[in-house]
C-alpha cells in the first residue's frame, strides 16, 4: 500500500474523530478490522479484544460524548511500511461528556496501529488516554 493511501486513512480516521465527539461512533467503527485479534483501551474502561467487545466498547464510549467537535490533532510520530503502520497523536476535542451541561475541553494521548487488511488498511488496535503532561510518580500507584 502507498503512503498516500495510509495519509487518506489517517485523515478518515480525524473526520470520523470529529463526528465520535458528536456522540456517533459509526464512521469510526467502519475503519476497524472486525478481525478476532482487534483491541481497543480508551479512557473508559479497561482493554478489550475482538470486533464484539470493541465495537461495544465504541458505541458505549461514544454515548459520553454530546455535541463535540474536534478542535486539533497533534502528530508526535508515525510510521509505515507497505503493510503495517502506527501514529502517536494527541488529540483535541471540545465536548458534553457525561452528564455534563457545558462543553469542556478533552485531550488525549493516542496510539493507533493500522495494518492493510484485503487491500485496505485497518485499525487494529487503538490506545486513547488522558495523560497529555507530566505525571508525579505515585500516580501509577494503585489506591
């Protein structure tokens, strides 16, 4: 696959982003694999692996979210070869999440995996949470 091709995805991948916020998780579901080996960890919840339990993860994640909009995507580092490829990001949105009346700002660190499935890239794992500065060490420590 080209590198142009893997750009078209990644640009996909924001639009359908931009619409998640919204409280959509459909476009962003259709960039998946629905393959048994497909994972998701976002900031709701603990890892998952499979198409059911990560679309599931998705339109749940997705039902926090209210009248958002994408406001940013930084690129930290990206990689491709004719077959496999990974961005670092941190992205930015303005949204309701949860019961919230008034729109806040949420950024995330974000790793997404791709690789090309019947011709076509994929996602295949994507890593999203809120650790966007630094941290004092006993923040890993569990409570």
């Amino acid at each position: 696959m080209s590198t142009s091709e893997f750009e078209q995805v990644v640009e996909a991948q924001h639009a359908a982003l931009a619409v998640f916020v919204t409280g959509d998780p459909e476009p962003l579901k259709q960039l998946f694999s629905n393959r048994d080996d497909v994972s998701v960890a976002n900031p709701f919840g603990p890892a998952v692996r499979g198409w059911a339990q990560v679309a599931e993860t998705m339109t749940r994640a997705a039902t926090l979210y209210r009248d958002g909009e994408a406001t940013g995507f930084e690129l930290v580092t990206k990689y491709a070869t004719a077959d496999v490829a990974y961005t670092v990001e941190v992205e930015r949105y303005r949204a309701k999440v949860g019961g919230a009346e008034d729109l806040a700002p949420v950024e995330l660190r974000v790793t997404c995996i791709f690789r090309v499935e019947d011709g076509v890239w994929k996602l295949s794992h994507r890593h999203a949470d809120p650790i966007t500065a630094a941290r004092p060490p006993a923040s890993v420590v569990q409570q």
